[in-house]
C-alpha cells in the first residue's frame, strides 16, 4: 500500500470516532487510512472475557496496543506474557501474534502502521449501534469468510485464537 500525503490534522474528541461491531468487540477508529493518507490507524477497543483473535500475521504493517484497562495474555512470536493496565506491547510485521481478555473487559488503544487494519475490520465487521459491546453473536464467526478478507488485507490466520 502507498501512503500520500496529508495537508489536514485530525481531532476526535471523547466518543467520536467510526464505531464498529467486530467479532465480539467494539472498536472505535479514532484515524482511518483515508484520514492519515495510509499512514497510521488508532482505534480503542473495548473487549469482553475471553476475546481472543486467532493466531495471525499482518504482512505489510506493525500493530502496537497500549492497555488502557484489564488485564491480558499477549503471545508475539514465541513469546507469552501477561499484560495489565499501563502495559504497552508492539508486534511488527512478520512476527505471528494473538492475545487474550483474561478480566471481565479489557479496554485498549491501538495502532497499526501503515495504515490498512482498518480496511479489514470494515470489511469484516459492521456499524455499532451503541456505544457497547455487540451483543451475543447467534452463532460461531464465519471463520472461512474472515480468513479470505485477512488474505485479501495482507494479513494471513495461522491458527486459533489463545486457549
């Protein structure tokens, strides 16, 4: 992906953002790929017990969270390891990685750069309705569908989300 130039600075306030339902979780994108010019994208997400995506790798991009509250399991490469409010944690392209909510919730700022996580995540996903979580899915994701719209991100599902 090429990244342009932009000639705009972008502010959210407290609750604006493009909010979508993902899986189970609900994140908040705080700056798009068209915002930044493929740059960069931030998102908060807000995520319950036990959220965990499968094992992945992003091909063309780094991915970093900062915890902004709850505590997690993070696996990046070969290394696992509990993270907790404060924490922050940076997987770059190439290294597989998974996490997982071990609190009741879990809140998280992240960011991938370039920009393109984004692309995936409104692909995949769909507007919130509300602030909140989404509520309970009928049924398992349709995992067959995901992983196509990872490949077609540049990212590839390795296997299953942190037991």
């Amino acid at each position: 992906m090429t990244t342009s130039r932009t000639e705009h600075a972008v502010v959210r306030t407290p609750g604006q953002g493009t909010a979508i339902w993902h899986v189970d979780t609900l994140m908040t994108f705080k700056a798009l790929t068209e915002d930044t010019g493929g740059r960069l994208a931030v998102w908060e997400q807000l995520l319950p017990h036990r959220s965990s995506p499968p094992l992945h790798v992003h091909h063309e991009e780094d991915e970093a969270w900062f915890v902004l509250d709850g505590e997690l399991t993070f696996q990046v490469g070969k290394r696992t390891w509990a993270a907790a409010r404060g924490n922050f944690v940076w997987a770059p392209r190439g290294l597989p990685h998974t996490f997982r909510v071990d609190s009741p919730t879990a809140r998280l700022l992240a960011l991938a750069v370039p920009a393109r996580f984004d692309l995936f995540v409104r692909a995949t996903g769909r507007p919130a309705e509300e602030p909140t979580l989404p509520p309970p899915p009928d049924g398992p994701p349709d995992m067959a569908a995901l992983v196509a719209a990872a490949r077609q991100h540049g990212m590839d599902v390795l296997g299953p989300p942190l037991a």
